[in-house]
C-alpha cells in the first residue's frame, strides 16, 4: 500500500473516524494541535533542537544523518506504540457498538508533521511498509492553521440563544441538540464559562490556538446550508424587516436604546418547518477567561438573531444558588475581587461578608444584580443593524421546557415570514 497525501478537508473528515498521529515535538503538540490528534514525537525537544542546528550551521545531509541516527533506534518502538494505540482503539469502538464493528477498519492511520514534510514522511513510509494504510496531511500542520483561519471568514446562519445570568441557557442548547438542533457549545471548547467565575466548573483553559483549532473543526463539520449565500443574506434582511413586532408591554421587559424585544405566542403544534440550516450559540463576549473569539467570527454572531430567554430575577438567582452553592469558598472570593472594581468597593465587601457568614443566596444576589447590567449593556451594543431580539417568556429555569418553546417559536417566526 502505497502513503496516500490529502488535503485539509479530507484530513479533517477522516480525523473523525480514524486516529491521527502527530509525530512532531512534544513543545509543539502542548501548545497547540488537532483535537483528539495522539502525540506521537518521531524526534523529542532536544532532537528536534540538534537536528534545527545541524540543519542551520552546517547542511541539509547533515541534519538528515542526525534525523537517521535519532530515527533508526525508534522504530519498533513507533510502530509498537501505534500497534497499542490501535488495539485500544478497536476495543472502545467494540465496547460502543456492542460487538458490532467488524466493518470498520482498524488498520487506517493519519499522520502530520508541521509542514508535511521529512518527519511525516519518515513515519509514514515506516507504517506503511509494516501494513497500515496510511493518509498524510498535504502541508503538514500549517495547511491546517491556514484552513483553521479561513473557517473563522465564512459567513455563518447562526441562532444565538440569549439570556441574563441564570437562565441555564447551556442546558437549553444542549436540549436543543438532544432534540435534533444544530449546537456548538463554545464555553465547553474554550473550558470556561465567560463570567469571573467561569473557570471553578473547569481545570484549565486550552491556548487560543488550540481553541482556535477545536472551534473550527466544529465549524467545519456543518452543513453546507449553514452558510450564508449572498442571496440567503438578502433573503435574511428582507425577512428581518418583515418581522418588526414590538412588545406591548415594554415596562417589563429590560429597556435597551438600539433594540425592542418582539414576543410572539408560539403553538408548537402547528409548526412543520424544520430550522437544521441554522447553527444555536450561545450569546458571549468576545473574551471568555484567556481565550478570544476571533474578530471575524464574533463579528458574524453579533449580526444574528437572537432568542432572549426572559426569566424572573428570583428563578435565576435560586438557579445559580444550586449550580454554584457548594463551590470552593477561597474561589467564589477571588471571583469576586476579580470584578470588584467593576462592582464598587461597597458591593464587594458585602457579598464577601455574606460569602463568609455562608449566606450565599444574597452573595449570590448581589453579583447576579452586577452582571445583569453587564449583559444588558452588551446587548445594547451589538450592530445597530442586527436582527431583531426575540424575548421568550419562561417561567422557570428548565431546559426541556424551555427548548422545546424556543424551537416552536423559532419555526413560527419563521413560518410568519414565509406567510
């Protein structure tokens, strides 16, 4: 069998059902790879270093001797270590389909250097002469940073799902997705929640490339009619301006200057439009913990609808009371000196003082108070030509419920526009 070199997309397709070794540097893989790609070094950092230097300082045939030299004492090794990977492999797949994977071949291995050259190659012809098939990145991981980019460009058919502080909207999204629905859960891929206390549900966040990697990767497996044509965009923006309905009760709902919220009653049983084009995110901030959204990619969400999940004060607090309760007392407290400049010196002495009196229902309400202003503010600045903002009235936190109303809604509004 001969090495077969594909591109990014046929790479990135295959990732999901074959493993991919990365055979460069153990440096290189910590800092950034492809999601689920095994770290498979053909040269450690030092080798790596001796090999840049020989390759530098005196030429190329030197360099590839000292590769050789470092190479020859690690092939059983390569091929054994990929021969367990393999065997581990196979025994998940049968234990996660009961047996029943005689079909799937075990013997398919994707590889990748950083540039798609000697260090990929030299594994590449190693397991293929022991009887792998093997599929190589065209490129190497820097065809891939450059595909991981171009993800970010795309112009996006996206739902945001809305709400303040409380709402459980990452429940909801992942109903939404029990129930068929389109998902990229961005706090899961960035491990962090986006507020001050976002990092107590998670260990540690992964570097902006490697979340860079894992969004687009997650972008590049939708549909192609999650895309906004040109066309589609003009449709969009016709359809946006068709449905400019005004709550009538706007003293209580939050007040913004840009937008009114719309409210629509939704008969669930009378909706057969399917929304599969669309992709739900849940509405961030750019930044969430050490990571950033990429500027092209917020850009593209600040333009879409959003679907604002309007829950009492009291729901939400008695929410975030459950969820966040039992937390770490030393971590609830630095969270909140975190903000406390934001929150006034006033604010933040008395939500420690309840924190530490274990009243945590009125901490929790103060910081809850704080960060509805804070969402209402970055509500008011999305693109003053954005999508109208749905508010959908809830009377408690619950993800099922609450899902199922959002998709009813969301397909009756569409239906409206279509009417």
């Amino acid at each position: 069998m001969a090495v077969t070199r594909i591109d990014v997309e046929a790479f990135v397709s295959l990732s999901k059902i074959h493993p991919v070794i990365d055979v460069r540097s153990e440096g290189e893989y910590q800092h950034a790879h492809l999601p689920n790609a095994y770290s498979l070094p053909l040269f450690n950092n030092e080798e790596r270093k001796v090999v840049g230097t020989a390759y530098k300082q005196q030429s190329r045939e030197a360099a590839i001797k000292i590769g050789l030299d470092f190479f020859g004492k690690k092939m059983r090794a390569i091929v054994e270590e990929v021969e367990k990977l393999i065997d581990e492999r196979r025994k998940m797949e049968r234990k996660n389909t009961d047996g029943q994977s005689e079909n799937f071949n075990f013997k398919t291995i994707l590889i990748h250097c950083w540039r798609g050259g000697m260090r990929s190659g030299a594994v590449a012809w190693l397991l293929d002469m022991y009887g792998f098939k093997v599929f190589s990145l065209s490129g190497g991981y820097k065809a891939f940073r450059n595909w991981v980019l171009k993800q970010f460009e795309k112009e996006y058919k996206f739902y945001i799902l809305g709400g303040y502080t409380g709402s459980g909207k990452t429940y909801v999204l992942h109903e939404l997705k029990n129930r068929g629905e389109k998902i990229i859960d961005i706090e899961f891929l960035a491990g962090h929640k986006g507020s001050a206390f976002g990092n107590i549900a998670f260990k540690t966040q992964p570097s902006q490339e490697m979340f860079e990697n894992k969004l687009a990767v997650e972008l590049g497996g939708v549909d192609d009619r999650c895309l906004m044509t040109d066309d589609r965009k003009e449709d969009d923006r016709k359809e946006d301006n068709r449905v400019q309905i005004t709550d009538d009760k706007e003293s209580e709902a939050p007040q913004t200057t840009n937008h009114k919220f719309q409210t629509t009653s939704c008969h669930p049983s009378s909706v057969n439009c399917q929304l599969s084009t669309r992709i739900w995110l849940e509405d961030e901030s750019q930044r969430i913990g050490l990571v950033n959204i990429p500027n092209a990619l917020w850009k593209t969400m600040r333009r879409q609808p959003v679907y604002f999940l309007d829950i009492e004060f009291e729901e939400r607090l008695q929410h975030i009371v459950t969820e966040y309760g039992r937390a770490d007392r030393e971590k609830l407290v630095n969270a909140i000196l975190r903000i406390q400049k934001r929150l006034g010196g006033l604010e933040t002495k008395t939500a420690i003082n309840f924190l530490v009196e274990n009243d945590i229902t009125n901490c929790f309400r103060i910081l809850l108070s704080y960060y509805d202003k804070q969402y209402l503010k970055a509500l008011n600045n999305r693109e003053t030509d954005a999508p109208l903002i749905t508010k959908i009235e809830c009377r408690k936190v619950d993800a099922k419920e609450n899902a199922k109303t959002v998709i009813a809604l969301s397909k009756q509004i569409i239906n409206d526009r279509r009417d």
